[in-house]
C-alpha cells in the first residue's frame, strides 16, 4: 500500500489554522487547486458521514467522505469515494500541531491508498507534491494575508 505525506509550518496559531481545516467544506478558501466545493443534502462542514464533491482547477471531480473529526488532536481524516484517479481505499488524515516556542502551527498532510504497481510511483508523487504540497503552501498563504 502506497504512503505519503507532505508537512509545513504555518505562521499562525493552532487553534486558528484548525478552525480553518476543521471545515470539511472549506478547501477552496486555501486550497489553490480546488475550485469549488459542495456538502451532500443534509450534510454539515463538520459531522462525520458528509459527503463533499470537489471541483478541481479542471474540471474533474472528487468525491469524499469524511470518516473523522477529532477536536482534541485537531485531526480529520476523509476518504476518496469517487474520482478520476486509478486508486482504492484512500484514506488521508490532517493534523495540525502547535509549535510551542514560535506560537505558530506544524501541520502533516498523509494518505495511504492502493493501486496497481506500475501506478504508485506517479500517485505517491501526484498526492504528496500537486495535492498536499501545493494545498499547504496555500494554507501558509492564506495565514500570511491575514495575519
């Protein structure tokens, strides 16, 4: 099963960038490659069970289901239930982390998933550095123009 993570720190505080994450609808407000993002009829930002549908930067689809939201560790992990991507049984976790000594965040994006072998190499590097790479560095910006 192929892993990968990416990670940052964010000029911000804990609790702040965990509000921001924490909001299952919320990606295209820091996420550069999410164009927009819809909850499911009678879904809530926050319960788990939702369903969102994202629009990607080109116009394909992901859907996802959020599996958990932990307040105590400021984690949420979702799973891709339905995209253009040859993959199975993906699962990713956020976590968002104080740094105690700057007052700023450390935040750790991983996902573990399946697919075919000849596959993993290109996914691993897809998700770790056009996902997660590219989603915190949006995270770090966003929290730079509005501290």
């Amino acid at each position: 099963m192929p892993e990968t993570c990416a990670s940052a720190v964010i000029p911000a505080d804990a609790a702040s960038v965990w509000r921001l994450v924490r909001n299952f609808d919320g990606l295209p407000y820091w996420h550069p490659a999410i164009a927009h993002s819809a909850l499911g009829d009678g879904d809530a930002r926050d319960r788990v069970g939702s369903v969102r549908t994202l629009r990607l930067g080109d116009g394909s689809t992901v859907v996802e289901t959020l599996l958990s939201l932990d307040d105590q560790r400021r984690a949420t992990t979702y799973e891709i239930i339905e995209s253009p991507f040859a993959i199975r049984g993906y699962r990713s976790t956020i976590q968002v982390s104080p740094l105690t000594t700057t007052g700023e965040s450390f935040v750790m994006w991983s996902v573990g998933f399946d697919c075919e072998a000849h596959d993993a190499e290109h996914l691993v590097a897809l998700f770790r550095d056009d996902v997660f790479t590219v989603g915190l560095r949006g995270l770090t910006g966003y929290f730079a123009r509005t501290t």
